[in-house]
C-alpha cells in the first residue's frame, strides 16, 4: 500500500455458497447459488503501520489507517445460464433407490 491511496479488496464473487453432488462412480455436478443481479458490497479496509525506530530510546509511534468503504456492482450484458444439478441429482436418487430394490430382492 502506498501513503497516498487506499487498496480497496476485490470484490466478493457472492455470498451464496454452491449446490454440490458426487455420484458413487465419481460424476459430479456443482452450481452456484448466487444471484446474477447487483448487489451493494460494505466493508472496512485498513493498514497497519510499522514502528519508526525500535531500537531508540524513544517510544516508536505508529500510524494506523481505517477506511469503511460502500461499493455498487451492476453486472452488465446477458446472466450466464446456471446448471441445474437438481435433475442430475433426481436420477442419482432413482438409481440408488433401484440398486437397494435389487438388493432386496437378491438371492442369499
């Protein structure tokens, strides 16, 4: 950081989390869960100043510098089309419960 500017952090890539599967064989499917809309970003960012002379006599004094910030994100052109995991989760459902019915049925 310089002693003329504040770096402000990226901004987040959401807040939402993902949904995720992992079938028994390996396939997996992952989405996220945030929005494609804008959203306002508040934080504090700040710097934390090194001691002048530690080895003087003197008390060495530091600057310490805090800075709340407010930042608008408005995605711009066309949202991305999500993968849905949901039907690719249904079917891993449906298979297990039939793996389970032949089982059952199953000759000892």
């Amino acid at each position: 950081m310089s002693a003329n500017g504040v770096y402000m952090p990226p901004p987040p890539m959401g807040v939402g989390g993902e949904d995720s599967i992992t079938t028994g064989t390996g396939t997996h499917c992952r989405t996220s869960m945030n929005s494609n809309k804008g959203y306002v970003d508040l934080g504090v960012t700040g710097t934390q100043g090194a001691a002048n002379d530690v080895f003087s006599g003197f008390s060495a004094q530091r600057q310490d510098n805090a800075t709340i910030y407010a930042r608008v994100v408005i995605p711009l052109g066309d949202a991305p089309q999500k993968i849905d995991c949901g039907r690719f989760m249904q079917l891993e459902i449906e298979r297990l419960e039939s793996e389970i019915k032949m089982l059952r049925y199953a000759p000892d």
